[in-house]
C-alpha cells in the first residue's frame, strides 16, 4: 500500500464550506486504489482498501437495506439546507422542531437508518435494529471482515476504539467487533459536514454499495477525493469536513462505528 | 500381578492424558505468539503515525524559519542578505540554499493561501441547484417567524473538582478561594483544564 503525504492544508477556506455541496473542482488529487493517506498534520486522514470486501456481502447488504425509508430530517447540514422549523402549523405559525424544512424534504430523495445502538438520549437498541434484525444480523459476517481490516491496518487505533467500547460492556458491541453502530444512507449525496455523534480519535469504516457512478468523497481541506466504489471499505477520521459528489444509480453506503458516548452511561 | 497389571497400565493412560497437555501448550504458545505479535503491530503503528505527525512538524517548523528569513531579508536588504546570512546563521548547520528552499516554501504557501476561496465555488449540480433553492424558499415562508436560537447559552453552574490533595495543599486552596485573585486563579484553572482536554483527546485542538 502507497503512502500519501498530503502538503497543503486549506483549513480556512475549507471552514466556510459546511452545509454546502461539493464539486469537482474542489478536489485536485483524486485517490481510487490502496492508500494510506497522511494529512499534512502529520495526523492520518483515510485509508483505502479496494476490492476489501468480498462482492456476495456486499451485495447482500444492498439487498437487504434497501427498504430503508427513515427520512434525513435530522441532518440538515448533510442535507445541504439550513435548519429551519420543519413546517408552519395550521395557524401559520412554525412548528416547535426544526431541522430539515418539509418543502427541502420533497426534493430530498435520500434516506437512512441506523443499526445497533445509540448512545443518545440513552444507550439503547435502535428501533429499526428491532423492527428488521435481519438488517443486522444477516451482515453479522460484512461487518466482522470491516472489523478485521481495520484491526490490521490501523491497529493502535483499533486498539483505542475497541478498549473504548469494551468499557461499555459486551451487550453494546456489535458481536466482537470494535463497532456499537451502523448507518447506513440510501441515496444521500451529502453537503460537506462532521459527524458528531462518532468517538473522537478514531476511525469510521465506510462502504459503498449498489449500482452507480460518481460520488466520490471529497475532503477539501486537503483537496482530494477518495473515489470509492463498491467492494472497498475507506477507514476515515469523520470529524473532518466531507460530502459527496454527484451520482447517478442507485447507492447505499454504510457507515461502521463506535457511537461517542456509548461508554459513558452517565453523560 | 493385578497390581502389577494395574501399574503397567497406569503409564499408558498417562500416556494418552499427556498428549492433550502437549497440546494445550502449544495452543497455549500460539496463543502467546500471537498476542505477542498484535502487540508489536500495535506499537509499530502507534510509531509510524508518531513519525508523520513530526514529519508534519518539520515541515511546517521548516516554513514558519522560511517565513522569518524572509522578514529579516526585508530588513538587512537583498544586496547584504548573503553577507549576513552567513554571518549570524552561518554556524547553525543550515546552508545558504536550504534556508532559500525554506523561504521559497513559505512564499508558495503564503501566495496560495490569497487565492484559497477561489478554489472552491459553488456545485453548479442539479441537485445543488435545486436544494439551495428550495432552502431559500422554505426560509422566505418562515423568515419572518422567530426561530428558536440555535447557540442557547449554557448556564454556568458551580462545578466541584473531586482532587485528592494534601492538608496544607487544602489549606492553601481555600486561601485562594477566599482571596481577590480568585478570580483569575479560577480562570486560569479552567485554561489547564482546556488544555488537559486536548491533551487527553476528550475535545480536539479545532473545537477549543
């Protein structure tokens, strides 16, 4: 696997991107076969392994998470609008919740769900985890291949992530795995955006699934993007700013991690 | 004889209890083979990202030395650069034409970074079009509405420190407490505090 130490950091310019899309131009490297990618920090930024997973997962997993149908009306930023009340109630005045409005929602053909366990408002099992196990359990072997990969080519990090969790105990593990969540997004080409809700200092392994082109993932304060497909798993740091580029087909991607707080029953 | 029959069967048995032990230490010794080396892949992974993040710094310590070369330049003049160079720097085992690469780097990266926003305009997409759109749309009907704030202010509450400390250090503490500089001794303990956080990965550099 090459090492690819990136030289320019364009932090500044990169801070007034969040909420909006990505484009081509805003990447000048575009990276699409193993590598270990080192942000000119020093810190690693995203390794990728192509060709990692074997196609009858991932191709299973496409297959049976293709019936999700939560809407994104949480991750306004990811969405690439702003969060605004969702509605106006019948008396014109705006709903008490906000996030992504309803009229931005109509044109927003994306979906998600989440698998596992969520650490907020407390730890529990995901509801759609209980309404569709089969999601879950039927990638039992997807999700223990990610777990290995990141094991053996990040393995101080692993070893971080996977004694973070092993504090929360083994019921909120996913099998033996260093991972307590996943979620996954159907069609969701995203605005540049953080995640929060994942540990800090660690990765997050992400796969591709389905039938399309494009989507790459931009990172731009470092301006390259990781042009992914499906079979390969990125391990990435998700609190830097990312999004994805156009696509054309149809596209799951997957995210494996360890939720922030899971640990900490008491935040 | 039963007896003796008894003993001459007795090692046999042994015999074949003794193969599952061979075993198990060999499992046993596979076992410690392999914890052995995931150790060794841990701490040679938690080395090598050690030795990007000084790489990084190099680098960037290399730039910020280019930088200041670059001011003192302004300074003694070009005509007498050269000359002074290699008088006040000369000693310090950075050649004239490394300290010129240092300098040509910190020029690059000051000159690219007026022409940053640049790099990035707008997606042009259809579906970047469209979302921004209906965004400013959705915000024109509920724009004159008051918006709950999204940066509530956090109230600040007494927080109690649980520190193991000694009589005289206690003593000590509460003096300050009562004191007029209590004020910015608490101010500067929050600052540490911050900066343990970093240290410690519980909130990363950029969010402080």
């Amino acid at each position: 696997m090459r090492t690819l130490l990136l030289k320019k950091d364009y932090k500044e310019a990169a801070t007034h991107l969040v909420g909006q899309f990505p484009d081509r131009s805003h990447a000048s490297l575009t990276i699409d076969s193993d590598a270990k990618i080192i942000a000119p920090d020093g810190k690693i930024s995203a390794v990728l392994l192509s060709n990692a997973i074997p196609p009858e997962l991932h191709k299973l997993a496409f297959e049976l998470w293709k019936p999700l149908d939560g809407l994104v009306s949480n991750r306004a930023t990811a969405v690439g609008t702003l969060s605004l009340p969702r509605s106006l109630n019948k008396d014109g005045t705006p709903s008490k919740r906000s996030g992504v409005n309803v009229h931005v929602l109509e044109v927003v053909e994306a979906r998600q769900g989440i698998l596992g366990f969520i650490d907020r408002p407390h730890r529990k099992k995901t509801t759609l985890t209980k309404r569709c196990p089969e999601m879950l359990d039927a990638n039992r072997r997807l999700i223990e291949i990610a777990n290995a990969l990141y094991a053996h080519n990040l393995p101080h990090l692993y070893a971080q992530q996977r004694a973070q969790l092993e504090k929360a105990g083994p019921s909120w593990r996913l099998w033996g795995t260093a991972f307590s969540t996943v979620y996954i997004a159907k069609n969701f080409r995203t605005a540049y955006h953080t995640d929060r809700g994942n540990l800090r200092g660690v990765m997050t392994a992400l796969m591709p699934t389905g039938h399309f082109t494009g989507a790459e993932l931009v990172l731009p304060r470092w301006r390259i993007a990781i042009a992914f497909k499906p079979g390969d798993l990125l391990l990435f740091d998700p609190q830097q700013l990312h999004g994805n580029l156009a696509f054309e087909g149809e596209r799951i991607s997957a995210a494996f991690y360890c939720a922030r707080y899971i640990a900490d029953c008491s935040k | 004889m039963k007896k003796k029959n008894n003993l001459s069967i007795h090692p046999i048995k042994l015999a074949v209890r003794s193969c599952p032990p061979d075993r198990a230490q060999k499992g046993r010794r596979r076992a410690a083979a392999l914890k052995l080396e995931q150790a060794k892949a841990e701490q040679l992974s938690a080395l090598e990202a050690k030795a990007f993040l000084w790489i990084a710094r190099g680098r960037s310590a290399n730039i910020e030395l280019g930088r200041v070369f670059l001011q003192i330049k302004d300074i003694v003049g070009h005509g007498r650069w050269e000359h002074y160079y290699g008088e006040r720097f000369g000693s310090c085992g950075i050649a004239k034409r490394t300290a010129q690469t240092y300098m040509d780097l910190a020029r690059k990266e000051d000159a690219s970074k007026t022409a940053e926003s640049a790099l990035f305009p707008p997606a042009m997409d259809t579906q970047a079009v469209k979302t921004r759109d209906v965004t400013a749309k959705a915000e024109a009907e509920v724009g004159d509405v008051p918006r709950p704030n999204p940066n509530p202010v956090r109230l600040k509450v007494i927080f109690e420190l649980p520190l193991l400390m000694s009589v005289d250090d206690q003593t000590a503490a509460k003096e300050l407490l009562s004191s007029p500089n209590w004020a910015s001794a608490q101010q500067e303990i929050i600052t540490f505090l911050k900066q343990l956080y970093i240290k410690f990965g519980i909130v990363d550099e950029e969010a402080k």
